[in-house]
C-alpha cells in the first residue's frame, strides 16, 4: 500500500508540473485533474497493464519490446480522454508523455525498493 500511495504521489508530480512544461500538446487545467490522472495511472499500472503485458505477449517478442511501448501510448490517451481538464492533443505528445511517466515509473519503482 505504501508503494501504490508512494507511486500516486510521484506519478501526480510528474503529470501536474513536468509535463505541460516540457511537451507541448499536453495541458492540465485544474490540479484535480493531474491527482485524478495519477490515481487513475496508477491503478491502470497496477491492474490493467499486467494483463495487457499477457495478452501481448507474443506482439512484444516479435517486435523486440517496441509494442509494450505503443500500449502505454495508447493507455496514456485513453486516460487523458476520461479526464476532463487533462488533454493530449497529439499522438507525438501522448507517446512523450508515455515514455516520461516511463522512466518516472521506472525511478520511482527503484526508489521505493
């Protein structure tokens, strides 16, 4: 439980303030949005993503791992689609936006162990 709370907070940080600096094509209106879009990360990290990582399995070997990150691309739109206030206007922006809570994820999980 402490990593999941640990893991919302980072994600929260990255989303509300990295981001929308950094890329462009990513906006946050209201700081509700970015807490709601890193609860909802983090349960999409802890719940979804490993049953996604089953079932696309064999996708991932044949494409040396490239598919894993097309999916997290795509679960980062589809977050930013439920959540008003939190928007992607591209493609190019999700994908960024994917690869930076990537590597936050990635730091955070390495912290926390």
């Amino acid at each position: 439980m402490k990593k999941f709370i640990l893991q919302v907070i980072g994600l929260g940080l990255v989303v509300y303030y990295v981001l929308p600096s950094i890329i462009t094509g990513i906006s946050i209106s209201e700081p509700q949005a970015a807490i709601i879009a890193a609860v909802l990360f983090a349960v999409i990290n802890f719940a979804v993503k490993p049953i996604l990582k089953i079932i696309t399995l064999p996708l991932n070997i044949l494409s040396f791992g490239l598919f894993g990150l097309l999916v997290n691309v795509l679960l980062f739109w589809f977050v930013a689609s439920l959540i008003t206030g939190f928007t992607v206007s591209t493609f190019i922006a999700a994908f960024w936006g994917a690869l930076a809570l990537t590597v936050a994820n990635w730091l955070l999980d390495k912290l926390t162990s």
